[in-house]
C-alpha cells in the first residue's frame, strides 16, 4: 500500500515510524514531512493545507492512503478535497472536524450527546479557564485562579481570532483517551497523559504539550473501553445524525473530578506528544486498522497496547513557547539513540548537511521499557544527550503530581 503523511511534526514523525512497521507498507511518502521521515520515506515540498497541491501529489504518486495528521489541513477541509479526488483518506472532513475547530460547536454536540463537560460560563469569574474558540496550537487555553490571571488571560485572548469560550475551572488530574473510527464503529487506541505547561510541576504557559506517558495507572484496556463507551460513541452517534460522520482518531480530553470524568476538549487527529508514547507500544496492523477505517469497514479490526509503558520528553528551544528557534544545529541524536530512546523529530530542518532546529518543540525523545520509571530513565538520557542552543526539557515528565493541572 503506498501512502501519504500529511503533516510535518512530531506527530507525523510517529505515525511514519510505527507505519513503516507494518508489512502491508510498499511506499511512504509525506508533505512536506521533516528529517526524521525522510530517513523512513520520500518527503514533498508540499504544504499541509495546500489541498490543491496535495491532490495532484496523490495521484502522481498513486497513492492508496492519505493519512492526514494535523488539525490545521483536516478544519480547513483537506480531506474533502482529497475524498473527492478519489483518494482515500484517514481523517475527518471538515464539518466532522469542527468538533476540534469551534469549541462553541464542541459544546453543543456534547450536551446533544449528554457528554458530561466542563460548564460554559456567561461572564468571566475568578477561577475559571478561557479559551480561544478556534485552533490554537494548544497555547489557547489560559487557567485563571486570580483576578490578576483573568485580565492577563482576556489581553491575550485578543491574539486569537474568534470568539471566547469561558468554563467553569475543574480540578483533578487530566488524561488523554484515544479512539479509531470509521464514522459508524469506533475501537479504543488508549491512554495517555499530556504535560502541558512550560514548566516543572506544572508552572507556566500552557505548550502544544512538554512530554507524555502511557499507559496511564489504572486505565487498562477495560476502563479506557468503558470511556469511549461513555464518552466518544455518543459524540460519533451525534455527528452522524448530522450528516457529519467521523472517520479518524478522535481524542478526547478529560479532567478526572471527583465528581468522575469531564471533557474539557475534542480532538480531531491524534494527540501530539500522546503519539509518540502511545505507538511504540501498539500492536496489529495499524495500518490495515487506518484503509478499514477510511473505507467505513471497521469491525473486526484487533489493536491493543502491549505489555510495558513509555515516556516521552519533548526538547525545547529556549523561548518556547513565546516564540520558536531556527538555524541552531543540533547535536546527539545518534548518541540518545545508543541509549536506546527514539527520537522524534518535530521541528527540525537541514541546512546542507546539517540537522537544525525549525519551531518551538524540536524533538520528541522516547523510551520504552517494562515498566514507567525504566522508560523515563531511557528518555532523559536520551535527551540528556542532546544539545543545540537554548535546549531545555522538563525534569518531570511522568511524574503523577506533575501531570495535575496547575
């Protein structure tokens, strides 16, 4: 089967990895892609949403399966033009997308779907969260626990286009589940737990995400089972009655409350850094999982995780994520690969002969062991063993205090 990536990061990185592991792979090309896929597959200088471009990609190529892996290309309607066009495609079209591209339309389908969900706010209160309506790279989101934090937060809402949601603040710890659909059926992938601020335990900007791990302690494959029940089918059911069926990764984002498990966020493409924790450990054709769904044949389709965990720590520019670093060489991913992480490239570039760094999260360094404080010893060294200027990392990726909202 050949097939196109549709993305550049890490993300895209993880999916090309784990895809080039199944034996139904003959090709693998990606646009634009990055370094790390070009060692795995032909990269295109294609943009991510240059539907056009991408459409006359796939058929030169004669591709058998667009994997689009960004949120940006799927709300702005890639899929469709690539359905179309008669490419199949792993991705939902843009109306489904909107469950990620309109918090406002997000809210609607859960309270249609009786998803339990963080409550909307009329007014902005002290103790609350603001958040950018549309697609924000994970930096839209502001927690506010002090008048001084709301009318910060309210400033830089102006950044963003769109409307404003306000949400009541939960409290608890959050967890990323993960499920494959093909618009009808939907299979559980998983857990995993995002680190979102900039900072150790918690502290800063909210990021696109500084590290992951999974599995996460007690969620096994019977509990995650049990949320997608609860949580995505009821969603899925709703898109479809709206002539908006979804076919893809849709990911969930939950606060666990005392008061049991909420939403605060649909995603509609996988998780990045989740990604590159939770596939090192998935097993079966993933693959064959990805055409079954594009082609609404999704039953019978058998993905489980396997035994062990895996931790993922993301290195950084120094200013991220005010702003991004570009044109800094990079050095030591060969030397955290001999301490037998994975590395995953997310904003990287080559200039001539060397390997720079091109965006705020530069790499993604994963270790994969048999149980998580193994795997988070093979990550920091890893990523110990990388350096370019101003690289940073968090210290407490898969730490369970590390991984409440702070």
């Amino acid at each position: 089967m050949r097939v196109l990536i549709v993305g550049s990061g890490g993300r895209e990185h993880a999916l090309a990895w784990r895809l080039a592991r199944d034996d139904g792979l003959t090709e693998l090309h990606a646009a634009p892609g990055n370094p790390g896929i070009a060692a795995l597959g032909t990269c295109h200088p294609v943009r991510a949403e240059d539907s056009d471009g991408l459409l006359e990609l796939a058929r030169s190529l004669e591709i058998d399966l667009a994997v689009i892996g960004a949120d940006p290309p799927l709300v702005a309607g890639v899929a469709d033009v690539l359905r179309a066009g008669g490419i199949s495609v792993f991705g939902p079209s843009a109306a489904a997308a909107r469950i990620e591209g309109s918090k406002t339309f997000a809210k609607e389908i859960m309270a249609a779907a009786d998803v339990p969900a963080a409550q909307v706010l009329e007014e902005p209160a002290v103790r609350c969260v603001v958040k950018a309506d549309g697609l924000a790279g994970g930096k839209g989101v502001w927690v506010c626990r002090t008048q001084g934090e709301l009318d910060a937060a309210l400033a830089a809402a102006q950044a963003f286009d769109g409307p404003l949601v306000l949400e009541e603040l939960l409290e608890g710890e959050e967890l990323s589940v993960f499920a494959l659909t093909d618009g009808d059926r939907a299979i559980a992938l998983g857990a995993a737990r995002d680190h979102k601020r900039a900072g150790d335990g918690d502290t800063g900007p909210n990021t696109g995400g500084m590290g992951a791990f999974s599995p996460v302690p007690g969620f096994g494959a019977a509990e995650v089972e049990e949320l997608v029940e609860r949580i995505h089918r009821p969603v899925l059911e709703q898109l479809a009655r709206r002539a908006s069926p979804f076919v893809g990764t849709l990911y969930a984002g939950l606060m666990l409350t005392a008061d049991g498990p909420r939403v605060l966020e649909f995603n509609c493409r996988f998780g990045d850094p989740e990604t590159q924790s939770m596939l090192p450990l998935l097993e079966g054709d993933l693959l064959g999982a990805f055409a079954a769904a594009a082609s609404g044949k999704l039953g019978g389709t058998q993905l489980h995780a396997a035994p062990g965990a895996a931790v993922t720590v993301i290195v950084a520019g120094g200013e991220y994520p005010e702003r991004g670093d570009i044109g800094s060489p990079i050095e030591g991913i060969e030397a955290a690969e001999a301490e037998g992480a994975i590395v995953f490239h997310a904003g990287t570039a080559r200039h001539g002969e060397r390997l720079v760094t091109n965006g705020g999260r530069i790499l993604g360094v994963t270790g994969v062991a048999d149980d998580l404080e193994q795997a988070r010893a093979i990550a920091y060294e890893g990523a110990a063993a990388i350096s370019f200027l101003g690289a940073r990392y968090r210290t407490d990726i898969g730490f369970p205090q590390a991984a409440r909202v702070g």
